[in-house]
C-alpha cells in the first residue's frame, strides 16, 4: 500500500500525535496529498497584514484569491493581526509612511475596511488571538457591513485575547459580553464623542455566568478607562472586572491617571503591575496600598543619573503598606540619550551597577522587615545601543558591582541582569 492509499483516518491520527511539532508537520506534508491536506490545518494558524501600502493591499489580494479557493481553512486559524501600526512604522520608510497615512486621510477608512479584509474576519470562526489596527480613522466613518462584522469578531466565544490599536469611539460596549476574554489591550484608543454605555444592546446569549478578564494593557488610552470601568462593572456585562489578575500601564506625560485610580478600586485582585514611566514625578501617581494582593511589581523607568532614579524608586516603595505581600521586583532602565556620547554601552551598564545609590534601595527593602516576602529581582537595561552584546564577562562584572554596593539585597533576591526592551516599546513612536 502506497502512502497515497493510506485512510484517511490513520493520517489524520498521526498528524494529530505531532501537531505541536510544526517542523515535523511541515517535512511529512511533502509525502503526500493525503498528508499535505491533514498538516496545512495544523500549520496554516497564524494571518497577518500589517504592512503599509501598496504591500499590505499586494497582501489582502493574495490572502484573498487563495482563501476564495481554500475557504475551509479559516476556521483554523488561531491568530490574527490586521492593519499597520503606521506611526510605528515611520522609522523605517518616513516617505512610505506619510504616503500611506495621506491615502488613509484622504479616504477617512483604515486599510483593514475592505471586504477582502471582511471576508478573513467572518470566516475565522475559531480565532484565539485578535489585533485590528484602525489607523485613527473613527468608526463613525465605517460601513454598517464593516461595524457588524467587527463586533461579531470580537464578540466571537473563541476569542481570548483582543488588542485594539490606533482606534476612534471604538465602541467598547461591544466588550461587555465578550465572556471568554482573557487578555485585553487598549492602545492609543481616543474618544472623542461622548458615547452613552447603553449604546448597543448587550445581548447575554442566555449566559447567566461570567467570564474574568485576567490582563489589562492600556498605553494612550487613558481617556477611555472610566467608560471601560462602568461597562465592565455593569450587572449587565458578561465579563467581570473584579478578578483581574494583571494591570499594564504607561504613565508617561498625562497618561495613566484615570486608569492608577479607577481600576484598582474596581479589582482590588490584582496580583501583577507593570509600569513606565519618564518622569520620577509619575511615581505620584500610584498608590501601591491600593494594591493589597501584589505579588510582582515591574517598573521601567527612563534613566538619568542626575534625576537618581534609583532614589526615586526607593521613596516609591517606601510607601507600600506595612507588611508588604511583593515576592519579584523586576526593574528596566531605558537609556534614552547616553550621559556621555563616546561611552560604550558597556561602560555605561557598569556605571550604573556601581551607583552608591543601589544602597539606598537595599536599606528600604531590608530594614524594618516590610518586604519579607521579596525573593526574587530581575535588572534589565536598554543601553541607547540596543545591540549591546551581553558576555558573559560582563555578566559577571555587573553582578560583582552589585555585590559591592548591596550585599544584603544581593543575597536575599539573588537578582538576575538582562539587555532588553520592555513590551511598551513597541507602541512608541520613535
């Protein structure tokens, strides 16, 4: 018998044994038909378009004339990311860029409003992770076919994980019966019509139990938390608030106000915060008592050893209450302009690591015994040159500077050095 004459039900049960392998998957494709038909439904799982103009409608044509033809794979896909981040991508080709955004303003429609685009969106009836990119155009603008679709998409009982980036009076009632959604990130999202919260009936499907949302991002969407807050905590929502697990916030300029003050009063679970911030005075801006139940607190801070940031952060944690519960401190600083311009990325992370400062850290979480359950300490640096190499002899050199300026601390958390950017990164325009 010849690989081509195997039943169907043997292929299918060996694909399904190594369906996480996806090399594997990929090299028995190639045996045969039978076997290409079973792996492409485990490897077709992932559709992205987010490039600029005339590449992401180069895409959308090509994505489209091949789905028309294998309709029967949407269903499949787990992940799907639609639209470009253009301001993001200004870096890269600033005369594509304001091409691309002056199309997009002349038309007043994202590049995702398009009925191929619609098409991918209604057909992929079993997607986990979604990110729609709306390029700033408001959604008053769109179709009633593109609006419709939209919902349902987010809507959908498959979804997870939902992003929505660079959007107008997105209509965040729709989120209020989204009852799976695990994961939800707000990013650059504005308002500039005050929508009313009973916009958009929320139709509980017969669904008298609750979902949990366990993360929350929001990155220039301050604006839009107390209108989130009143929808989540309504009796009406099907997705609750009050159990949310982990809370990401930029604090940079003006934002994050809203969100340091509303959310936590709403959820009071949280176990995870993460924020960046520019400024030691946005350190204000939260207060950790609000915070009962944290477990891991990750701060990314811009450095300038003339602000001490170090210092800053030390009076910051001060404030937490008593008997703290904190177990991970984890703590990047972004080097945004080098102090000195001839200064190797290197030099630069040893100097830090040698601040006498570092011991104005120790004595605060060591003395008095508030953070007996701190265990454990991560330090990230962004040099300016983000290539910077970590060697192991600089691993090492950096770790011997803080034994030298905080022994106690060092023993107690035995903290671990990296070179990285934090996840913000990516929504900032620079």
């Amino acid at each position: 018998m010849s690989l081509d004459q195997l039943p169907l039900e043997l292929v299918t049960l060996i694909v399904d044994t190594f369906r996480d392998d996806r090399e594997f998957l990929k090299t028995i494709s190639l045996v045969s038909r039978p076997f290409l038909n079973a792996c492409r439904t485990h490897l077709f799982t992932t559709l992205r378009i987010h490039s600029l103009n005339p590449s992401f409608n180069y895409k959308c044509s090509a994505w489209s004339k091949f789905l028309r033809t294998s309709s029967a794979l949407l269903p499949y896909l787990r992940v799907l990311e639609l639209g470009p981040p253009i301001f993001r991508l200004r870096a890269r080709n600033p005369a594509l860029c304001s091409k691309h955004w002056t199309a997009t303003l002349r038309r007043g429609l994202p590049s995702i409003h398009d009925d191929r685009i619609e098409f991918i969106m209604a057909g992929a009836t079993n997607v986990h992770t979604v990110t729609l990119r709306f390029e700033f155009q408001s959604w008053r603008n769109f179709s009633l076919s593109f609006q419709r679709t939209v919902i349902n998409l987010v809507r959908r009982e498959s979804v997870s994980s939902i992003s929505i980036e660079d959007a107008v009076d997105f209509p965040l009632h729709a989120l209020g019966i989204c009852r799976r959604l695990r994961d939800l990130s707000l990013i650059s999202v504005n308002r500039r019509e005050q929508l009313n919260i009973e916009e958009g009936p929320i139709d509980r499907q017969g669904h008298a139990r609750r979902g949990h949302l366990q993360s929350l991002t929001l990155f220039a969407s301050d604006e839009c938390v107390e209108h989130l807050v009143r929808i989540l905590t309504s009796p009406r929502s099907t997705l609750d608030l009050s159990r949310l697990q982990m809370l990401s916030v930029n604090t940079t300029g003006t934002d994050g106000r809203n969100a340091l003050k509303r959310i936590p009063a709403s959820a009071r679970s949280i176990t995870t915060l993460e924020l960046r911030l520019s400024d030691q005075k946005e350190y204000d801006l939260c207060d950790l008592n609000l915070f009962p139940n944290l477990r891991t607190l990750f701060i990314s801070a811009s450095y300038n050893r003339l602000r001490r940031p170090i210092v800053a952060l030390s009076h910051f944690l001060s404030r937490s209450p008593s008997r703290s519960t904190l177990e991970e401190l984890k703590i990047l600083f972004r080097q945004d302009v080098p102090e000195f311009e001839e200064e190797k990325s290197s030099q630069e992370l040893t100097r830090i690591c040698t601040n006498r400062d570092w011991r104005v850290l120790e004595q605060k979480l060591t003395l008095h015994n508030q953070f007996s359950s701190l265990r454990k300490m991560i330090l990230v640096f962004r040099p300016k040159d983000v290539t910077t190499f970590m060697s192991e002899y600089l691993r090492l050199s950096l770790h011997l500077s803080l034994v030298e300026v905080m022994p106690k601390l060092y023993a107690l958390t035995s903290p671990t050095i990296e070179v990285n950017d934090d996840r913000f990164e990516q929504y900032t325009q620079d």
